[in-house]
C-alpha cells in the first residue's frame, strides 16, 4: 500500500488545500494530511480545532488526518509512507519547497516529494489571504468549504481589534 504525507498547518484549511488533497487520495492508496504543530507562531485554530475543521470537509475514504510534533521524516518513517505531497502556487512558493524537499532527501532518501501544481483558479489562495479578506468583512465562501464556513468567519471576525 502506497502511503503519501499532506503536510501542512492548515490555519484554517481551504479549497486550495482539499483540491491538492483530493489529488494526492486518486495517486496514492492512503493520504494522512498531517496538521504539523511547530511550524507556525501564532496560530488562528489549535491544533485539535484544525484537525475538526478538516474532518468536516474532508469526504475521501482513504484521507485520514492526524498532527505531529517533530521532523516529517520521522512521522514518515513511523508511518510507512512513501511520499510527501505539496501543492505549488507560484513561483515564490518554489525556493522554500526546493529547499524543504532537499532536506527532507538528504535525511531519508527513499522518501520522495511529489509536487503538485495548484489549481489555476486557486493559485492566489493561502489560509493567511483568507483570514486577512474574512478579518476585514470581505466574503470568503469562494475560499472555504461551506461546512467550516461560518466557523472560520465568526473565529477571524471575533479577531478585529478597535484601536
Ligand atoms: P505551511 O504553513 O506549512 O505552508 P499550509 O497549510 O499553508 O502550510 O499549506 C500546506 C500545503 O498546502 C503546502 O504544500 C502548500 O503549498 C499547499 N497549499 C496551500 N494553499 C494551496 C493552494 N491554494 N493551492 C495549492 N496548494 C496549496
């Protein structure tokens, strides 16, 4: 069984995130989207409320979702996976992905990155670019599952400070 890693913060998770999650589930026999916790400073949901955020909108019978506290290599290890998905935006996304799976090659070689370009129509989209349009009263529903909707709008607007 061929096991692929979707490794992310998923802060809040969006349409960019499921297209690429979607994809990687038609590749591979299994996918763990992987809510890593020690990347981000400070972010908008715990950890356990974007695991629940994504089992609401995640529908693929063979994603499951799970977080982790440590080196990707190592879950991949522990986990039998053969392969970390990533979704490509832009260009500027390129450097630090490059640089990210070079590293991840040299600490386990037989573990391979596969890229996936994003979507044309969610090429523009990041969980930052929607709670900044959400923050300001802009209308996310093109950026966020309908299922988590309301959740991520109340958690971003409950966010704006009068100062
Ligand atoms: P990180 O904070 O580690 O960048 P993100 O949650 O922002 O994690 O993204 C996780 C993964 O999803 C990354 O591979 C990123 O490139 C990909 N991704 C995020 N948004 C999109 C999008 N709109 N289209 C395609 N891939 C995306």
């Amino acid at each position: 069984m061929k096991i692929a890693i979707c490794p992310g913060s998923f802060d809040p998770a969006t349409y960019g995130h499921l297209d690429i999650i979607e994809r990687a589930a038609q590749l591979f026999d299994k996918v763990i989207v992987l809510v890593m916790t020690n990347s981000e400073k400070n972010p908008l949901f715990t950890v356990d409320e974007r695991v629940r955020l994504l089992e609401k909108c995640v529908k693929k019978k063979n994603v499951e979702i799970d977080t982790y506290k440590g080196l990707l290599v190592d879950y991949a290890k522990k986990s039998g996976a053969v392969a970390i998905v990533k979704g490509l935006r832009a260009m500027s996304d390129f450097d630090y992905e490059f640089q990210q799976a070079l590293t991840n090659k040299s600490l386990m070689p037989e573990l391979e990155t596969v890229f996936l370009t994003a979507k044309n129509t969610y090429m523009f989209l990041s969980s930052s670019m929607v709670k900044e349009v959400c923050r300001l009263g802009g209308d996310i529903s093109r950026f966020v599952p309908a299922e988590i909707h309301d959740e991520v709008t109340i958690r971003c607007k409950g966010e704006i400070k009068n100062d």
